[in-house]
C-alpha cells in the first residue's frame, strides 16, 4: 500500500502517463475534459509550485479547498498535497494560509486566508470573466509556474486532511483502500463515477488513486447517456446514486 497521497498520484502517472487518468463531464454544460497522467501532473506541479515558490508555503500550513468535484479540484488537492500542506475540505469555515474557490458556491467568503484563488470550473480552463474583489484568478495565475515540482517528499505521518478531520497522509490512504474496497474499485479498473452520489474526494479521486484505477467523473449526469458513455469511455465499474 502506498503511505502517501503522492506516492499513490506518481506511481499512478507512472504506470502509463498517456493514458486517460482523469475523464470529466459536465451534462449541463457539455464539457468533456480529458487528462492523462502527464497532463494532470503538469497542473498538479504547477499548483505546489505556487504553493511553495509564489506564497512561500509549505508543512505546517493549511489551504481550504472549497469546491466540488471536478478535474480542477483534483489538481488543487494534489497540489497542495504534493507541496505539503494540509487540505481543509468544505465544512465550517476556519482561517487557513490558502483558499481555493468558486465564484458561484455560497459561504466561500466566510473562510479567512492571506491568499484566496477563485475558478470558474470553465469548459478549457478558461479564466473568470470578473474576478471578485479580493481573489486572484487561479487558472491565470497557475499558469506562470513550472511544470515539474522538485520539492521534499511528504512524510506518511504530515498532515494531509485538516478538515472535517485531521488525518495524516498514511492515514488517508488506509481510508481510501478500505473505501476501495466497499466501491468494488480494483486495479486497472476505469470508473465511471456520478458526483451527486459521490462528492467526498476519498472516493472519487484518492480511492481511485490508491488502487491503481481510472476515473470517468461525471457532474449533472444525464441518466439517457450513460450507457453510451459507459461503453464510449471503455468504462469497467459504474458508481451512480
């Protein structure tokens, strides 16, 4: 098993890094997002090395992320994983170093940070129309850094959860091979997964990751679609309500 969230993140790009890691539908917008290992690797990098070499954080600090399952919310928590933070996921607001947000989701203003990035969630990454007063756009400003992280490995006891509660990086892993598990997910498998019915990240992005499985995440899943989709995306395990 592997002791760290980015120990089960490289060695999932490391199996095949051309291959669809992450697959992401919106049926309400229709977008479709397809990134493979090297691709959301090159977002996660640049995500610690903002972290680290433009806010200057690091072990010990804590980022919020506040925001629903999408491929930008994987890269952020990988991110800032990788770079050594801890993730404070949405819940009762508390002050953090880092915020990560959306204009659109309510209560986002009530948590305190020296630094707060906002997203759109946009179809190509495309940046905000307005930025809100107070936030730097994300998808802009991330852009500016490397695409390789060289920073310190994280430790399997760091902390990697500090909200809703604390757990350590090898404690989170244990978390998602035992949700691994009860899901069905399996080695090699590509899953196909609803956010409604799944909307922790344990089970959409870090039990797939422990496991060695693909994801197909899909928002506003349109019910008409997913047989079609299931089939299209070579999909092994369906996840819905």
């Amino acid at each position: 098993m592997h002791t760290t969230i980015t120990q089960a993140f490289a060695a999932a790009v490391a199996r095949d890094p051309a291959a669809p890691l992450l697959t992401w539908y919106d049926d309400a917008t229709g977008d479709r997002t397809e990134l493979s290992g090297a691709t959301l690797d090159n977002w996660v990098s640049k995500t610690a090395n903002l972290m680290v070499d433009g806010l200057g954080l690091g072990a010990g600090d804590t980022a919020a992320v506040v925001l629903p399952p999408h491929w930008q919310t994987a890269a952020i928590v990988l991110g800032v994983s990788s770079a050594g933070l801890a993730v404070a996921l949405p819940g009762r607001p508390r002050p953090v170093d880092a915020l990560f947000t959306t204009p659109s989701l309510p209560g986002a203003e009530e948590w305190a940070a020296a630094d707060r990035y906002a997203t759109g969630l946009l179809p190509l990454a495309m940046p905000l129309r307005e930025v809100p007063p107070g936030f730097v756009d994300y998808v802009t400003e991330v852009r500016n850094y490397g695409d390789h992280f060289r920073g310190v490995p994280v430790a399997p006891d760091a902390l990697a959860l500090a909200a809703p509660i604390e757990l350590s990086h090898l404690a989170v892993l244990r978390t998602a091979t035992e949700r691994a598990a009860e899901l069905g997910l399996t080695t090699g498998d590509r899953a196909l997964i609803d956010t409604r019915a799944y909307p922790d990240p344990i089970d959409w992005l870090v039990a797939p990751l422990a496991v060695g499985a693909s994801v197909v995440l899909c928002a506003n899943l349109d019910p008409a679609k997913l047989d079609s989709r299931a089939a299209e995306e070579k999909v092994t395990l369906v996840l819905t309500a």
